[in-house]
C-alpha cells in the first residue's frame, strides 16, 4: 500500500475526491453515533444487578465490627470494605479509606484539603505564590481540570507505552519546589492504554522531590480492567515501592467500582501511608458524617472478596474486547501502512488514543461531527484542552453496542483519511 | 417548694449529704448510659428497612427523564429526587440539588467553595484578611466546627424561642463587610428548639447586608421532624421571603433524610436562587460525577411523594416523644421549682437544651461521666467549645431506649442539683 505521504499531487486529488464522495454518502446515512466518553454499556450495568438483591428488609445491617451500619459513624468506611478496596489497590485495610460513589470527588477534595490546610503540616498550596502540577499526555481530561480549576501551572510531560517520561519528571519534581504533585493513571492509562514499567515505577517511588509536600495521585482507575484475562498487565505495588525507597508518604492512591458494579453508584477508596491517612482523617471528621455504609456493604456481600470481582470483570471484558477488536481492525485496515496515523493496541481500560497527522485533530472531530458522530473534542487529553500538535483523539467505544461502534469506525477513518490528503495538499 | 437560692447555708450543707448519698448509690449501679449524640435508634432505623426491598435487579433503573440511572450523567440529581426534596425545603426542582448522604458535607463544601472560589463573582474569602461567622447559640457543634476549621472569627449570637437575636444579627451582617455568613436551623433548632418567628425570618431575609457575597445558610435539618402532628410547628419560605424582600440570593438551604431515613445512608439536598444553582454547578461539574442516582431513586420510590414522607415521620414521632416525655417529666419534677435550671420543651426535633446554674454545666457533665453516663461535653454548643457561663447542656434523648433514658435523667438531675448546691456553697 503506497503511504499518502509519498502520493504525487495528482494522485492526492483524485484520492480527495473520492474520500469526499465517501464521506457524502456516510452523512446521508443522518448517522446519530457517539464514542465521546468511557462510559459502561447497558449490558455491562447489567452485570451488577444482582448486587441490588443483596441487601433486602430482612437482611443483618452490622458491620463486622458490629457497627450498626444504618446510623452515623465509622468515617473511614466498614472494615469489610477497607479490606476489599484495600486488596484491589494492594494496600492494609488501616491505609485504606473507603468513600462515596466518585474517586473523582475524592481527588478532587484532597487537591483542596493540601490548598486549604497543606499536607502533614505543610504550608497550605494557597498561600504559595504558585503551583504547578505534572500531567503527562495525552492524559484525564477531568483530572487536568481539576488543577486548572484551583488555579496550578499544568505542566505536560510526554508519555509511551512505558508512562510519563522520567527524565522530564524528575527534573521538575527534583529541583522544583513549586512543583507539588503528578497525575498518574498507572494501568491502561487514560487516554493511552500505557501500563507503566517496572522502571518508571521505581524511578517515581525513588523521587527525592523538591517539595516536602509533593505527591504522586496514583488514580489505579483500572487495575483490574483487562480486556484479556489471559495477558493481564500489572504495575509493581507503589505503595511498598515508595516505602522501600524511603518515602512512604509520597503517594495517594484511589480507585472506584465505577466500572466494576455502577458508574453513577459504586464506592470509591483511597490507600497511602498510615500518617497520610490520619491527617487526612482529622480534617474529614470535621468535613462529613462518612460515606453511605449500606452501600459498601452491598458491594462486600456482593464481591465477597477480590477474587470475585476479578471474576465479575470477566463478564466486563467479555463485553468490551468485541468492541476493542471492532476499533483496532478497522484503524488496521483503513488506516494501516499509510503513513498518516498511530494508535495504541491496549490490552485494558477504556480507551483507544489514536494520533492522526499533526493539525488534523480537529478538523477529523469537526467532520465525524458534521457526519453525525460525536467524539471527545480534540485535545481535551492534554491541559487547558490544548493539543499542541493537533493531532491526539481518544476512542470510547464502552457505550455503543459493536455494530454502532463498527460504523463510526467506518465515518471515522474515511474523516480520517480525509483531513490527511487535505493537510498534505495544503502543505505543497 | 423551697428554692434552693433561698435556703440558709445549714440546710444547703444537709441537701448536700442527701445528694451526695443519692450520687453514691447512683454510682454503685455501675450504670453504662448515653445521651450524647442526635443518632436515631434502631427502631428509628428499622422504619425505613422496607426502603430496601424496593429496588431489586428487576426493576427499571431509569429516571422518569429517561436517563439510566446506573451510569455516569445528572450532576444535579434525578428529576423526581429534586421534586421531592424540593418540596420538602418548599423549593422548585430548578432551584434543587440533590446530593449523597451527608448534608453536613454539603455545607462543608459550600463554605469551602466560597473560601476557594467565591460566589457568584465575588473575592474569594481565602484572599481576604479576616472573614466573621454569625453563630446563634447555643448551636450545632459540627456547624461551628467546619466553620472553625477554616479559620473564621465566630462570633456568638444570643437565642430565645423565637430565634437568634435580631438586632444583634442586623448590627453586624449589616455594618461589617467582613461578616459573610451566619448558622441557622430555623425548625427545632440544636439544641434550642426554637422555632423561628415570622418576624425572625422576616428581619433575615430583609437585611441589607454589608458583604454582597453575604448568605445565611439555612440547615433545615428538621423541617418535619414534629414530636407531636398535631401540633406542627412551620416557618415562613425563607426563599420567597429573601425573594420577596429584594435579595433573592442571599440564601443557601439545607436539608437530608438522615433522620427521615437512614442516618448514614439517607440523601441531602440544597436549594437557593437559580442564579446560586448554576454557579455551584459550574464549579460542581469539575469536582464529582455527581451523587448515587440508584439512592435517590430508592427514596423516591419508596415514599412517592412528601406526603409520604411526612407520613413516615408520624411514625418517628410516636417513637421519640416517650423518650422527651421522659425528660422533661423528670426535668420539671426533679428540679422544677428550686431556681436552679431552666431547659425548653421542644416541639420537634432532637434536643432538650438544659441550662443549669451558670458555672456548672462543666461540673454535672464530669459528675455524670463518673457515674457512667455520657453526656455530650459542656460548652459544646458554643464556637470553639466554649460557654461563657458554663451553663449549657445539650440532652439527646432519641437513641438509647425510653427505660434507660429514665435512668439517665434520674442521675443527670441529682448531679445537676449536687452541682447547684456545691456552687452555692460556695458563693457564700
């Protein structure tokens, strides 16, 4: 197949009419599709149905601990929970707090806990002339915001298939002090599908930061979110890693069942050092009577315990991968061997990032778009919504069935292969 | 019967071997006893145990919008959820948010909203030098603690039954720009039970206060919470008066099913202006996914509408008044009559407010607290916990039984009178 880039004009032309004329029919069709955002399918809800036959008038409402679980108290969550959420992060039940239903919430309020008060006595970020924060990209479009939103400088750091760049990070977070923290999401990364290295893991924990207070947000949103529970990817533990290197306290980690059990109505959890999570306990008891208990023990009674939910996300990927498989043969086919774009082939999470030629990003989104497919705007993987180079989309094809993912895929490519001869007609 | 402020020193010093002995054989019982806490009791608790059965995996998880409520989406809650905690706070469902289980976290968030971000426009309260509360006390502990931990000056306002001292009230929020807020729980209030006048109201909502970023947050925590239905105790729309009086957003309100349905797993909701709504949305969208729709779903579904609701509390009601009936029997016969103490006769709510003599209250809590019963501390109900006459005590009946609520009065009245009498031996 002949690489768009080493195309004549003539041949670039003829090529533009035809993906017109494909790209005319494809919006006759009045198509109405979206594969905007990494949210479950209908058939993936499903699966957690049963958990609402968990808990019924009849059953016993005591915490193990003989809590009664109705009432206020316990503010770190029910012990049967810390346990269960602690094993999915790989951290002791006394590290791990256990919360409502967004791990978004709960980052978010310990970015405004270290603003507010500082972290273990450490001046309050507010009262710092400024902060910046590391965000490697393509990355969270909501976990950028968040820092945008409380005003940090967002510094981008590229990332590979082995995670952020380490040279880059250490040479903010070692020598900066204004620097306070990096956004991580270790496992099938958000956007990229990354799975960080033994290396990068050990080179974050061994991190001699320049701030006291920096921390790493650990956000292990899809731990166990394999596509293939064959060929499961894993990440050393950080939590142990930044203890044998001498910094226990330089991470938080979160995680939810958002994509286990219910998007909207799952729980969240957090695990970091012991002396991390009580001074994040002595301001929350003033902040809340705790989180919703009853629902942490549907989950618990519903799971048992790790290795049934490992089970349980079988059924996910069962669901997922057809759709995955759909995406990833159709970027092969259409777009393989032409010289005009990448992606990734993730093995988990929700997302395929896929770069196109640079300074066509928006102008595919705009065409699907007119088309009457809808995607995560261009750019909104790196800070401020800005792609420098213009050239990142993110693929969520969770929600769709597989036929409605297999023909945006179709629109998408053909925007594609479109924007591309465009751009590179434009460039003679 | 004799006052004890009239009696001679010989027969203060007999009354007090009497009580002393009395004190005594109290102790000797070895009693475990606690009225410390507003926690409703199991069978409070119990009362809403069929809420569970009502969604099962066979139900229809959508909100009468069409949304599935299982996945991510409505940040402001589900329609029916708005509609029926609107009602509840007399608010329209635009002007309603719904939220998780905790309101105190509500509160906690909207306070730090205005201290990162300001409101509506205005300078965030983190920038500027010094920033007053109005707290009428006595008060709810955990609303002075929050606004403590932010470091606002708190400033104490005197209470009767009608509410918070109106003149005072007016002569800081309308003179001092500095002063941005103040704690109300307009409906049998904590610990107080005042139930605010018309003219209370009337006087908050006319105010022309110095701080245009000025609110008055309105915990309408027991709205509905009546002891006796037959004798409903109700305050003016506070939204309408502010609304009618030219400040239509000057007012932030409050209220949960915490003591409707389940303490630790109920649903809060908050109302106010539009203009308000939208700019708490606006900053909301980056913090959470928003709340657990399949909570606020069981809510609805199980009480329908708010006559429902109020329905359910009738059944509250017939479970708390034996246990305030209590009190104050043993309150008016133990120590009526001997000019030592004064405590009110709540309608509603969760409190007996006992004011003993001053400089006292320290003293019959620590007596109490050696003889096995829990009170909660003394001053508590003051900012930074502490009562300047030392006469306060908050009595919180609802969660152990009716007979150990008995038990508990009988040894708080002989302390409260052992305590009286030590003073007033001491006086002399």
């Amino acid at each position: 197949m002949k690489k768009y880039t080493e195309m004549t004009r003539d041949e670039l032309v003829l090529l533009k009419k035809d993906l017109e004329k494909a790209y005319q029919e494809q919006k006759d069709q009045g198509l109405k599709l979206d594969i905007s955002r990494g949210k479950p399918s209908s058939a993936q809800l499903d699966l957690a149905m049963p958990m609402l036959d968990i808990l019924t008038s009849g059953s016993d409402l005591h915490a193990e601990d003989g809590t009664d679980i109705r009432n206020y108290g316990i503010l770190a969550g029910i012990p049967e929970a810390r346990k269960l959420m602690g094993d999915l992060m790989g951290a002791d039940p006394s590290q791990t707090i256990v919360f409502g239903n967004s791990s978004l919430n709960v980052m978010y309020d310990t970015i405004a806990r270290a603003v507010l008060f500082g972290i273990m006595g450490s001046r309050p970020w507010k009262d710092l002339p400024r902060v910046k924060f590391l965000c490697p990209v393509p990355g969270y479009d909501r976990h950028f915001a968040v820092t945008e939103q409380f005003g940090f400088e967002l510094i981008s750091i590229p990332t590979d298939d082995n995670g952020p760049d380490m040279d880059l990070v250490e040479e903010y977070a070692c020598k900066d002090p204004e620097v306070k923290g990096i956004w991580c999401v270790p496992v099938y990364s958000n956007p990229g599908g990354a799975v960080y290295s033994k290396e990068t893991v050990e080179r974050l924990a061994g991190m001699k930061t320049a701030a006291e207070d920096f921390r790493i947000f650990w956000d292990n949103a899809y731990a166990i979110h394999h596509l293939d529970y064959d060929h499961q990817r894993q990440v050393p533990n950080i939590l142990e890693e930044c203890e044998k290197a001498g910094h226990p306290d330089m991470v938080y980690q979160f995680c939810s069942t958002s994509k286990i059990t219910f998007a909207g109505a799952g729980i969240a959890a957090m695990s970091a050092s012991r002396a991390n999570i009580e001074d994040i306990l002595s301001r929350m008891t003033i902040q809340t009577i705790g989180a919703d208990k009853i629902n942490q023990l549907r989950h618990v009674r519903f799971f048992k315990n790790l290795d049934g939910m490992k089970e349980h996300m079988k059924k996910h990927a069962a669901i997922l991968k057809p759709k995955f498989d759909v995406v990833l043969q159709k970027l092969d086919t259409e777009l393989g061997g032409r010289g005009i774009a990448s992606w990734n082939h993730p093995m988990g999470g929700y997302f395929v990032s896929f770069n196109g030629m640079e300074g066509t990003a928006k102008r595919i989104v705009g065409l699907c778009r007119e088309a009457g497919l809808v995607l995560t705007g261009a750019g909104a993987a790196y800070p401020y919504g800005k792609d420098p180079a213009d050239s990142n989309i993110r693929i969520a094809p969770s929600l769709p069935p597989a036929e409605e993912v297999a023909l945006a895929m179709d629109l998408f490519t053909i925007c594609a292969r479109l924007a591309a001869v465009e751009k590179l007609l434009d460039q003679e």
